[in-house]
C-alpha cells in the first residue's frame, strides 16, 4: 500500500515496506537518530551506534508478527509507524494490534507524514481483520498525543513510571481505538 501527497514545497509518500536497500536503511537510521536527539526516540533516549541502529531495522524485517511502513519527504525516508500483531498463540488478543515506532524526524515535520502513517497502519489492520488498534506514549510527546486523540484514541491508563529519562521519571498514557 502507498499513499503519495504533494504540497507546494515537498513531496511526501507513505509505503508498506518489506525490505530495505542500503540507501534506504541509511536513510531510515538517519531518521531514527534525528528523532531520539529530539526527543522522541520510541525507547532509546540517546543515539545508538549505527550497527545497532541497523541490525535493529534489519530484525523488524524478519519478525512475522510485524509490519513496516516508512514516510518519505523528497524521496528521503525520514519517517516510520510498525504494526505489531498479535502472536499466533494468543486467540484472547487475535482482534488487536499494536503501533509503535511512529516517529517523524525533526526536519521533516509538518507535511502530514505522522498522520499519512497512522491511517495506513490503521487501514491495514482492518484489511486484515483487526478490531483495535492499541499504542503508548510519553506524557512529554505532545504533538503525538495531539495527533491520536484527534484520530479517535481513547486513553485508558497512565503509568507514572512508564520512562526514566536522565533522573526523572516519565508518565506514559495508554490509548486504544476501535477500528
């Protein structure tokens, strides 16, 4: 699946992808490292080394239970959502599936890739058969909160210790959306 827009300024496109070349792995750790300096990491609050950074994208790759879509500004991957779905052993949680690693980098935001992002995760999940959709987020994302509680994400819980950032900890909000 892939969803192109264009603005005035920028071409933006959202794809659903099932590898990366090299270019595009460079592009897509570039992107990671700019959105952990910002702030925004999805779990890592200071850049990784590039091998890690690689060998992790390279491993979403491999995991069945996931799928992969990456946003593009001019051509230039600065943006990624996963789906996670659920295990093939858990029937109780067959219906939902998790987003995560939904990040923008810094100098590509504004152009509607976050939101590009979290429809086609959302779309993909109904295509094949899920209900719910499920995701957490640091209380500090503001901009991410903004964006799913627009997109009609119910918070359901707060967890006051959710992150450790330096000394202090980070509450994190849990959200669900009926698909």
């Amino acid at each position: 699946m892939e969803t192109r827009s264009a603005s005035a300024s920028a071409s933006v496109e959202v794809k659903h992808v099932t590898e990366l070349n090299r270019l595009d792995l460079d592009d897509l750790c570039d992107a990671t490292d700019a959105a952990i300096v910002d702030g925004n990491g999805f779990g890592w609050l200071n850049p990784q080394p590039r091998e890690q950074i690689q060998r992790y994208w390279k491993g979403v790759l491999l995991v069945p239970e996931r799928e992969l879509w990456v946003g593009r500004l001019d051509g230039t991957i600065a943006a990624s959502a996963q789906l996670q779905k659920p295990p093939r052993n858990n029937e109780a949680q067959a219906h939902s599936a998790q987003l995560t690693t939904h990040f923008v980098a810094p100098w590509a935001r504004g152009h509607g890739l976050a939101a590009m992002l979290l429809r086609a995760a959302e779309d993909f999940a109904r295509e094949i058969g899920l209900s719910h959709m499920r995701l957490d987020v640091r209380s500090t994302q503001t901009r991410a909160i903004e964006l799913y509680e627009t997109n009609g994400y119910v918070r359901w819980g707060d967890l006051p210790s959710y992150a450790k950032v330096g000394t202090d900890l980070v509450t994190g909000f849990f959200y669900v959306k009926k698909l």
